[in-house]
C-alpha cells in the first residue's frame, strides 16, 4: 500500500462520525442522480431512435389546405432519414380514439380540437398556421354568415334558418355560440340550425330560398371562389372593418389551425421538429411561425359549456350523478329496498329463531315429561311383577316358621329339623332381597343388568301374574329352546305390556283370544303375541306407532313406548300387523344369544 492510500485511510478513520455519515449520503445521491440520468438518456435516445412518426390530420373539406400541411411533412421528411413520417387524414372522432389510444405522435387540426388536445391528453403545441398576403402574416379562424338580402344584422336572423356545412370544422358552432352568447342572445333557440352535407348544397339552398342564412368557417371559405358568394352579403360582427384581417367575418377570431406533439415525444425532439417546420416557406400562401396562446379558445369553451370540450372533462360526483340521475335514483330506490329487505327479513329470522327455540324448549321438556311417566308406568308395572315374584318367598318363609312353631307346640323340634326350617328361610329371604335390590336399582338408575335368558320359562311366569284373566283366555306356545341376552326384568316388561294390551283388547269380545308363540328362527328369536280385539282398520293400526296415543279412552299409550325402547335398546324391532277379520299381531324379533 502506497503512503498516500495510507494516509488516506488515516484520515477516513480520523473522520468525525457527523462527517462521514454526509460524504457517504452525497455519495449515495450521486450515484442516485447518474442511474436517473442515464435512465433518461435511455429514454430519450429510444424516443430519437429508429422507428415511425404518425402524424393525423384532421379531415375537412379543405382540401387545399390538406394538401398543403402534407406535402410540408413530406417535404421535412428527409431531414430525419431515421425515422418514417406517416401522414393520416383521420375524421374528428377517429382523432380523438387514436389519441386516446396512444397511436399519434403529432397531430394537426383546428383551434377547438388542439384545445382538447393540449387540457385533457397533455399535447404540447409547436408551431400555428399561417396565411401570407403581401407582406402579412394572419393565423386566424373566424366564421362567415352570408344572408339573403333583407337581413342585414344578427337581430334579423332571429326564427330564421341557418344552414351549417356537416364537415366543416367544430370551431364554426362555437364561434356561432360565442356570438350570441355576447349578443345577449339565447343561444338554443335563437335560430333554426339545418345540417347540409357539402359547400355546393349550401350556397344552391341559399340561392332557393331553403334556408335564410349560411354559416361557414374561413377556412372554408378559402377554399372556394369568393364570386359564388357575390349574390349575399356577410352579416358584420361587432367590430366592424376596424381590425385587418385577411377574409370578411361575422364572429371573433380565434387563433389558426396548429401543430402539436403527444407525451410520446420528448421535448427535445418536439421543438426539433418545430424548428423544421418554421425555417421552410412551404407555398406562396401558407407558413408555419410561432404557436400562438389558444387560451381564449378554452375559455369561450368553458363559459359555454361546450359540449364537445366539456364531455372530456373529468366531472364532479355532482356532475355525474345529475347527469345519471335516472339511473341513481334506481340505484338509491334499490339500495333502500335491500336494506328495507334485510331489515324485515333479519325481524322475521329473530321471530322464528324465537318461536323455534320455544318450541324446541316444548318438546324438550315434554320428551322429558314422557320419559318421567315412562319411567314411572314402568316402576308401576314392575310393582305388579315384584308382588308376585315375592308371593313365592313370603309364602315359602311363612310355612316354615308356622311349621316350627307347630313341632315346637308338639314338642316334636329337633335340632336337625330347626336348623332345617331356618336355613330354608334364609335363602327365600335372600331371594327375596335379591327381588327387591334388583326392582331398587333399575327404579332409581335405570341400569340395565343382561343376562342369558331362556324365554319358555319367563313367558310362562309373566303370563301366570294376571290371575283374574280366565286360565283358557291365553294360550303360550313355544317351540326349540329359545335363549336371548337380555335385562330379565326388563324382558319380563316387554311381555306383561304386550299380553297386557292383547288382554284390554278382547276383554269386550266373548270369544276373545290371545295367543302366545316364541320360536327360534335362523337369525332371530321371534315373539308374537296375537289377538282377535277390536282393531278393523288401518288407521287404527298407524296409531299405534305414534307414541302417546291410545285406543283405549282411559290410556295413555305408554305401554307400547316402554316395550318399544327396550327392544330396540337390545338391537330388536317392533312390528304390527293387521289380523282378519279383526285384531292385532304384534311380533318382536331379538338376536339369537351367543355363549
């Protein structure tokens, strides 16, 4: 390392924070400033490149003038060999898509149209057009209106017709405006307008009488021999003869037609085709010179509220919303009926969200009300069976110990035959504690005890608890050895429940019947309990797989609803069938037990 870089180094590290921080910020800026110029060099060199100009034109019914603004491009044409000018004569609106399009680099057209161009698109105007005579010079647009005679001033033309040519430039409607704007006349309805297609249609419906008066620009006028209009005369304009102008006028002057570049084209290059166009004399008639202030075009325009320079304003929400007041008030009407809607619609929801959870409220507890009498038409069916399981073993226990008082009288008792007795009684009372406990538990928990059950045996004993029913009135059959996993006592339920409701059923009929059949099928242990009661139809068998309702008048119809939740509880069904001539077949299938 050299002294110097050394030295350097030093002093960079000798170098106050505060001061190090800003020689690296200028640095940053620089380097910052050199990307961004040479960003735009980039960019201005692309725009310089090789490649087409477009230049439109705008169509008119000039066509000497046309012809001389072309043949000016095609004459600077080889000072750029890089580039190719294409010139095209475009009508008003396909000016105005091409440049919304982007598609034009240059255009040049009339004063109302290169105002447009310059407040809404950002156009840049590089040089106006101008007329010579002698040794002036006049960039000027004005409008003419030659009258039949008789009219001699502008209040003459009040209710007449006014013929406009169809193609000639906006600036003649405008100028028109202005006039009987400052006039103090109401524009809309101060005359009548007719559309004519040509300048020849024009001056031969003036000459008939068609019309009253024609209005046309002067660049119109220019165009044509001055002698086909030697037979009317040109309403003056408020100025009179005091201004030098180059034609007759009946309005103000605007400035002349004018020649502007897009955003597409850099500066640079804009006033370098300016320059082109304003060193060459390109006819005896017609220059280019120094673009003139076209402020007064907008500001006529803006006062008016011209229409073709208005609609490219960007409107205020006022603006818009009045000029699309049909469709706002749609909008608004629907908008509050949306809100009405969802109002009334949310009102409804929370209403039946109301009577919805009441109701669902009722059926909870009215399925809690029917497990309570479920439950307790259960504990009382079981009562019934548990008096008569515990006949058994009272009555056992009272004959023993009335047996040992009896030899204890006759002083018959032996030991043997004490200890005999005594036992004997301790296991009946067992067995009936056993009863009891099992009654106890399923009251208060309602707890399921399965068991292998054989159902010949269970079937016999349920039906032997109804005593008062005559012997021959119930029939029990039973075929192979059926066995089922089931609650005994619960099982014991489902039977005394179904005979129970058979037993009702004949209880009026004198040659009542109620059979009873157990058989082991294939799949299935089949319990059917048939009667010859009083059911004849159908509707009366539907009723039966509704719960709570009854046949009998003094019912409820819970018998069937406990015998029905415990089949099913097993993995069983319940089915009813309608006997001929009359009564009910109820058959109960369970799975055959395994083990």
């Amino acid at each position: 390392m050299s002294s110097r870089s050394r030295s350097d180094a030093s002093n960079l590290l000798k170098m106050p924070k505060k001061s190090f921080f800003f020689h690296a910020f200028l640095r940053l800026f620089a380097a910052f400033w050199i990307a961004l110029v040479g960003a735009s060099g980039a960019f201005c060199s692309q725009q310089e490149g090789a490649g087409t100009w477009v230049i439109g034109m705008l169509d008119s019914n000039m066509p000497q003038m046309q012809w001389v603004i072309r043949d000016s491009f095609h004459k600077i044409d080889p000072l750029y060999p890089e580039r190719r000018l294409v010139v095209r004569q475009l009508p008003l609106e396909a000016i105005y898509e091409a440049v919304r399009t982007q598609s034009l680099d240059f255009v040049g057209a009339s004063p109302q149209v290169i105002s447009v161009l310059e407040r809404y698109y950002g156009y840049e105007l590089l040089a106006s057009l101008y007329q010579k005579k002698d040794t002036d010079f006049f960039s000027e647009t004005t409008v003419l209106v030659f009258a039949r005679p008789g009219l001699n001033t502008w209040s003459d033309l009040q209710d007449k017709t006014v013929g406009l040519i169809e193609h000639d430039i906006p600036d003649t409607e405008l100028l028109l405006l202005d006039e009987l704007h400052k006039r103090k006349f109401a524009p809309d309805t101060f005359w009548k307008k007719k559309e004519i297609p040509t300048l020849d249609k024009g001056i031969a419906a003036l000459r008939s009488g068609a019309i009253d008066a024609l209005a046309i620009s002067s660049c119109l006028y220019r165009e044509v021999n001055a002698s086909e209009f030697s037979d009317f005369h040109v309403i003056p304009s408020r100025e009179g003869g005091s201004r030098k102008t180059l034609t007759p006028h009946s309005t103000e002057f605007f400035p002349g037609w004018a020649f502007a570049s897009s955003i597409r084209v850099s500066r640079k290059v804009g006033e370098h085709f300016a320059n082109a166009l304003r060193q060459f004399d390109f006819s005896r008639s017609v220059t280019y010179h120094t673009a003139r202030d076209y402020r007064k075009v907008h500001d006529i325009q803006e006062t008016l509220q011209f229409k073709p320079y208005m609609k490219f304003r960007q409107k205020t929400v006022g603006e818009f919303l009045l000029e699309h007041i049909t469709w706002v008030v749609v909008a608004v009407c629907l908008l509050v009926g949306l809100i009405v809607h969802n109002l009334l619609t949310e009102r409804t929801v929370r209403r039946l969200t109301a009577q919805l959870t009441q109701t669902m409220q009722k059926k909870w507890l009215a399925e809690k009300r029917f497990e309570e009498l479920e439950h307790s038409a259960s504990v009382s069916q079981i009562s019934s069976i548990v008096a008569h399981e515990l006949r058994q073993p009272l009555a056992a226990i009272t004959n023993f110990a009335m047996g040992i008082r009896r030899r204890a009288a006759n002083r018959t008792l032996t030991n043997e035959s004490l200890e005999f007795a005594l036992s004997r009684i301790l296991q009946e009372n067992e067995r009936a504690s056993a009863i009891v406990d099992h009654v106890r538990n399923y009251a208060k928990k309602h707890e399921s005890q399965p068991e292998f059950v054989h159902l010949e045996p269970l079937v016999r004993k349920t039906v032997a608890t109804f005593e008062t029913v005559p012997k021959n009135l119930i029939s029990v059959t039973v075929s192979g050895n059926p066995c089922i996993r089931i609650d005994e006592l619960e099982m014991t339920l489902v039977v005394r429940n179904l005979v129970k409701n058979a037993v009702e059923a004949v209880a009026h009929n004198p040659r009542g019947h109620v059979k009873v059949e157990v058989h082991k099928g294939n799949d299935a242990v089949v319990l059917t309990v048939s009667d010859n009661g009083m059911l004849e139809t159908d509707e009366q068998l539907k009723k039966l797989s509704v719960p709570m309702q009854s046949e009998k008048s003094e019912g409820l119809g819970l018998g069937l609803s406990i015998a029905r939740r415990i089949i099913e509880s097993y993995d069983g069904s319940l089915t009813f069938t309608r006997n001929k001539p009359s009564g009910l077949g109820v058959t109960v299938r369970f799975p055959i037990a395994e083990g």
